[in-house]
C-alpha cells in the first residue's frame, strides 16, 4: 500500500497579511519569502521553498493541506489506491503543480469538505539557506517528520478514519479526557516518526482548524518565543506543559486569525502502538478559546 510520508505544507486564508507577517515572523520565527504574486506570501522553516503559504482570504481559515508522496511512481499507484476507494480526485495542472513549487499534484477533499493536496517533487533550495525571521537558538525540526501536525474538523470521525487510511495512515483514539460533562476521544493519524501528522474528533470546532503544532530543536526557543508571546501580549491558550501521546514540551497561542498555534520541542518518536490516556503530564491547562 502507498503511505503519505509527511504533513509537507499549508495554506491559509487570512484577513490581515500584514499583522499575520509580523506574527510569523517576528514572534514564530519564521522567514518570510515574499512571491510574484500580490494575494500570498510564504514562509520558510527550512530549505524547501516554503512551508506554509498565507493567502489574503476573508475566510481566516485553512484552505489546504499537503501530504507527500516519496515520488512519480508512488503518485501514480496512489490515484489508482484513491479510486479503488472511490474517493474523488482530480490531476492537478501544470500551471497548478508550478504554483505549489511541486512537480506533481493531486486535489481532493477529505469528509469534512478540508482540502486535500497529494504531490511529489518539492522545490528544495539548498542555495538558499533558511534565515529566521528573528532570532533563535537552534532551528525548527522538520525532515523526516514534515511541517509538523494539525487538528482538524471532522464531523463524521469514522469516515475521516477511513479516508486518511486509505492515503496510508494509521492510528486511532489516543486520550479519553474530560470536557464538562463530556468524554473526548480525539483519534490520532500518523505516517512517519512523528505520533502524529493529523488529527480530528475534538467537537465543537468552529474552523476548519483547531491548531498547527511546530517543533524546535532546542528548548530555549520555548522559552524565548513564549516570553516574545506574553511581551506582543498575544492570548495564551493552553498554557504550557508536556503531553503525554508524543512527550512535546510546549504551549498554545491564539494566531491573527483566532484559531491557534502550538509551539513545542523534545517529541518523542512515534511508538506505532496503540496506547490512551486521561491526561497530560503535567500543565496545559485550557485558557477562553482553546476549542472554539
């Protein structure tokens, strides 16, 4: 069976690009990479060209993910796997892969109605080494492990299952914790070393997207960048403590357009075993619109 190998890229819609420019950058850390065209810029975390891509949107929402395949033979095995599935796609363009800066690519939408981009053939620019947008200790940690992971809106939860299985994930429900007088199982799809590229089954999300979690190789980046958070006064979310699926060491803060991002280190591989669990290690406490 043909596997994703990462959570590669993401596309947002945003109304404000320039508060969103100063938030990725001077406060994340991320490099800015202005493009030819006026409706988007893109941001670097490593070398390729980009990993996520603001798009001036009223929507201030997701409008796409990426999943990558290893390459042009394992793209076409994978149209045949989506149809044996009968999931709908289509071959995206040329104009349509050059604008993504990928050879290849398909377009699909996952059962919630998420946009869904397969490819191969990222534009990798080792010439042009990755130069944050502020200062840092260390560096984000992608490789392997892609852009990071995400959690998204899926009202039918079985039929997301059956979906991201069939683009080669696995994994299932991981915590079983209280909200009120609710028990949530949210369930947990991974693809690579990461415990998890994506995410769904939360309830109760407004947005196509809860949160998009980045990894830093160095603890201090936590610490600095929560400490850039609080001085921005930006709203904490979910304040900062360990989990207990992946291990990550990290807190929640609420993004330009409401929704939020985790900023975290020190993840543990995946286990590629089943495990649950009724709480985190320690901290992260829920603050006002962690899951609106």
């Amino acid at each position: 069976m043909v596997q994703v190998t990462e959570l590669s890229y993401m596309g947002i819609g945003v109304k404000n690009p320039d508060e969103w420019k100063n938030f990725a950058a001077r406060t994340i850390g991320m490099e800015l990479a202005e493009g030819e065209e006026r409706d988007r810029c893109y941001f670097r975390m490593d070398y390729w060209h980009h990993r996520i891509v603001l798009h001036t949107d009223d929507s201030d929402d997701l409008m796409y993910l990426g999943f990558r395949v290893a390459g042009p033979e394992e793209f076409r095995e994978m149209q045949k796997q989506l149809s044996s599935a009968e999931i709908q796609f289509r071959v995206g363009s040329n104009a349509e892969a050059v604008e993504r800066h990928v050879l290849e690519v398909l377009k699909l939408n996952d059962p919630d109605g998420n946009p869904i981009e397969i490819f191969h053939g990222p534009q990798v620019q080792y010439s042009t080494p990755f130069h944050p947008g502020r200062r840092m200790h260390g560096r984000f940690k992608t490789g392997a492990g892609g852009l990071g992971h995400c959690i998204i809106r899926e009202k039918d939860v079985p039929a997301a299952i059956r979906f991201y299985n069939a683009l080669g994930m696995r994994g299932g429900v991981e915590y079983k914790f209280q909200m009120g007088k609710q028990v949530v199982t949210p369930v947990f799809m991974h693809c690579n070393e990461r415990d998890h590229s994506v995410a769904f089954g939360i309830g109760g999300v407004k947005k196509r997207i809860n949160h998009l979690m980045i990894e830093v190789d160095n603890l201090d980046d936590v610490g600095l960048t929560y400490d850039l958070v609080r001085k921005h006064n930006l709203p904490i979310r979910i304040t900062p403590g360990k989990h207990s699926n992946d291990h990550m060491f990290s807190f929640y803060v609420g993004n330009p357009s409401g929704w939020m991002w985790e900023y975290g280190w020190g993840a543990r591989p995946a286990t590629h075993q089943s495990e649950y669990y009724v709480e985190d290690m320690y901290g992260h406490e829920f603050e006002p619109g962690a899951f609106d």
